[in-house]
C-alpha cells in the first residue's frame, strides 16, 4: 500500500505540472511545497480626470458661451435662447440632446462643461427689437431673414400691395412652409406702413 502511494506520488509529482488537479492533491497531502507567493501586480493608478477649464449653466448661458462648445452651431444657438426667453429651463442632459438631436460623439465633448441649475425666475435678457416685415428696408431683410432671393422679393412686392396683416397672413400669400413661419414667432412685427412719405411740420 505504502510502494503504491510512492509510485502515485512520485508519478504525480513528475506530470504536477501538466495536471494543475495533481498538483493541488499532492500540495494537500503535503507530498509537494506550497506555491510561491507571488506577488500581486501593481495597480495602475488612473489618473483623475482633470476638471474643465470653463463651464456654462445651461438655463443661464449666453450666445457667445454656446459657441465656445464644439459644433454647436447658429441654428441651435437660436433655439436655446428663444426657449431661455420664454423661461424653458433644461433638467438634465437628456432633455438637451433630445432637442438638439446631438450625436454621441458630440454629447461626449459638451457633458463635462454644461451645469444643469434651476432657476426660479425667467430670465433677464435684452429685449432684441421685432423686425418689421412691413417697413424694414430691403437690405435688413435680407441679413435678417436669410431667404431666397425669390422668397424676399415676393415678400417685397406683397407689401407694396398690401401690408400683412399677421403670420398667417403672410404665410397665405407667400406660400410659406411650417418651419419657416415657426421661426419667425417671437422675432417680427407687422407695423402700419404709411401711405405717403412723411412731410416735416409747417413753421
């Protein structure tokens, strides 16, 4: 019994290292030292990740803050601040991606520099003056609107006609899709335009 358990032992201990099971059975009964200790591998340190260099409250923020966020671009700017004039205040980021429709890569580069604070009250911003789309001159039309020159010139030769009267009045008469007449709201006026050039006061 005893020559048997030799010859196992001795055969285990010579194919120890092909059957880590013989192994750990010859360690057990003590026909085999312990594993050495090794040593447990340094944990890399991560490093921290620093902290923004600037950051910007979303419900408070200024056009010229936005534009410093990488591809945010005239077109989402001009939401943001329309919706901050009306007093709409963003919970959390999802509610911003959600808006702007920003992909993942560029919601990765805004996170860390955007504080999402509630604000009780609406806003304080400069009141920006209503365009007059019956009597603003032809030149400030154009910069303002940004319209195809067919588009500008219909609205031009209508007024002449007649003022409008509204949105949907000018919607009606220069056939004017959705989108266009939404981003007009909040941003244009129909003023009185006078019949006449206007004479100065008799001495």
């Amino acid at each position: 019994m005893v020559l048997a358990k030799e010859q196992l032992t001795k055969a285990m201990a010579r194919q120890h290292w092909l059957d880590p099971l013989a192994r750990k059975l010859l360690q057990a009964i003590g026909d085999l030292p312990p594993d050495p200790q090794t040593q447990p591998k340094a944990k890399i340190r991560e490093q921290p990740q620093s902290a923004p260099s600037w950051s910007l409250d979303v419900n408070r923020a200024t056009t010229e803050q936005w534009k410093k966020l990488p591809g945010c671009n005239e077109d989402m700017i001009d939401v943001l601040m329309r919706l901050q004039r009306g007093g709409v205040q963003f919970t959390h980021m999802n509610d911003l991606s959600s808006l702007l429709d920003l992909p993942s890569d560029l919601l990765e580069l805004w996170e860390p520099h955007l504080l999402f604070r509630w604000h009780g009250d609406s806003p304080v911003l400069p009141e920006q003056p209503l365009l007059d789309l019956n009597a603003a001159a032809p030149l400030l039309l154009k910069q303002s609107l940004h319209w195809p020159e067919r588009r500008l010139q219909g609205l031009i030769q209508e007024r002449r006609r007649q003022p409008f009267e509204h949105l949907a009045d000018l919607q009606e008469r220069l056939c004017l899709p959705p989108d266009v007449v939404e981003n007009l709201i909040g941003r244009v006026s129909f003023g009185i335009r006078p019949s006449g050039p206007s004479l100065p006061p008799r001495s």
